[in-house]
C-alpha cells in the first residue's frame, strides 16, 4: 500500500518536536507521501527547508484565510516568487471562512481571487479551504478561473460537489467519515466518481473518530483510506491505489 497525506501541517509547531518520528510512523504504515500547504508567508521559509531535508515532503505556498491578520500585500507581492519555486506543487493554503465571524469577507475574497489568478498564470493547482463558503467559491472560480485544484476537507452539498467535479476539482476527504453520524459527507463519498477524491488529515487537526482531543498525524491516514474502502464497497489496495494516482496527477508528482 502506498497512501498520499494531501493536506497536512507537518511545519506548524505541534510537530516541531517530533517530526522525523511523526513521518517514519507515517512510512511504516504506507504513507509516503506529503502535501503540506502553508498558511501564512512567515512559514514559507521553513516550508521550504523542509522539503530539502524530507523525501516525499511537498510544500505549497499562500495565504490561509483564518490568518487573514496576518497577511500583508507585501506577503501577495512575494507569493508569485514562491509559488514558480521548484519544490512547490500549489497554491495554497488559500480560501474563505464564513463560519469565525470577525474575518472581513470582502478582504478574504480578495486575497482568494489573487490566488485564483496565480493559478491560472502557473498552471499550479489550487488547495482551498471552504468553510460555509462553498458556494461563493464557486462563484469566484467560475469568474476567475478556470483553474483546477482541490477543497480541502470538503463540506459542501452533493449537488456542489458534482459542479466542482464538472470544474476539474478535487475533494479532500479526511477523518469526518470515520464518525458514523457524518451521514452527509459519507453519501458524498460513495456516490462521487472515486477518480475525483484524495485521502487527507489536516494533521495536527481533524483527529478521527474515538481520538478526539489528541494530535492527529499522517500515520491516521490508513483508517480513512479504510473508512472509504468500507463506504464505497472496494478494498483498501483499490482506494490506496486510485487515491495516489488522483494526487500525482493534480500535483504533478512522480509516479
């Protein structure tokens, strides 16, 4: 078996103790590869240290919107450096978040469609965040697109993922379908063509069901393999496989 994280935060502190012991659990369990976007410009230096040192660490680079205080245009005026870097395989971590009420909207779309543009300028796909704000996303990429990419820990309706599917996206599908009552996103799951899904964690995030309150790491990436395995009626090999080949393919990455 031979799993890709394809959203992971293997930079952010929690791992900064342990993260050589962090990516070998994650090895011995088939886990090889690591899509690991940044969220704020402060961490792109480390992100791209981290690459250089770890096989299989494959950075993004842009600007989370839950960060929105942080972000600067000097840091939008520096993302295109960035982004056309040899390591990076897209742009991101990017997006909208309705649900934390004192992030100015007007200012989050704003960065986003710059991150839009970027895309479509490199080719490089888009990694999305999209809290209650799946379908304003929609809007922003059908009017600045096209471009193709991934939401990342996907929330919307079945109806919007089939109209993202139509647009070249992606779903990034993580520990939320290992809870048995996640009823909506676990319907998703079986009825979306398996060639449009990735296997992710959000790590340190996102815990699985029965680990709430604790770090979640990439070596988790088995049980949601194992809960889309269940779901959709095939074996683990089968999503393993399929999964990798969906990731290669929207990053660019070797087979």
């Amino acid at each position: 078996m031979n799993l890709i994280d394809s959203h992971c935060h293997l930079d952010v502190a929690e791992f900064a103790e342990d993260l050589p012991q962090v990516l070998s659990r994650a090895r011995q369990l088939g886990v090889s590869g690591f899509i690991v976007p940044a969220i704020s410009a402060s961490g792109w230096p480390r992100l791209a240290d981290l690459a250089a040192l770890h096989p299989g660490f494959h950075p993004a680079y842009g600007l989370h919107p839950m960060f929105l205080a942080e972000h600067t245009d000097a840091d939008l005026e520096a993302l295109p450096s960035w982004v056309s870097r040899p390591e990076c395989v897209a742009v991101g971590e990017c997006g909208l978040d309705f649900f934390v009420s004192d992030l100015d909207p007007e200012r989050q779309e704003s960065i986003l469609i710059a991150h839009i543009r970027l895309a479509v300028a490199t080719g490089k796909p888009l990694i999305i965040h999209a809290r209650r704000a799946t379908e304003r996303v929609i809007q922003l990429l059908r009017r600045h697109g096209p471009a193709k990419g991934v939401i990342h820990s996907y929330s919307g309706s079945l109806e919007q993922a089939r109209r993202l599917i139509g647009m070249d996206f992606m779903l990034g599908i993580g520990g939320p379908i290992t809870y048995p009552r996640s009823s909506r996103i676990r319907e998703i799951v079986k009825d979306v063509p398996l060639s449009h899904l990735l296997l992710e964690t959000d790590a340190p995030d996102q815990p699985m069901a029965g680990e709430q309150g604790r770090r979640n790491e990439p070596a988790k990436l088995v049980r949601v393999a194992e809960a889309m395995a269940e779901i959709r009626g095939l074996s683990l090999t089968e999503v393993a496989a399929e999964t990798r080949l969906n990731a290669q393919r929207l990053f660019g990455l070797a087979a």
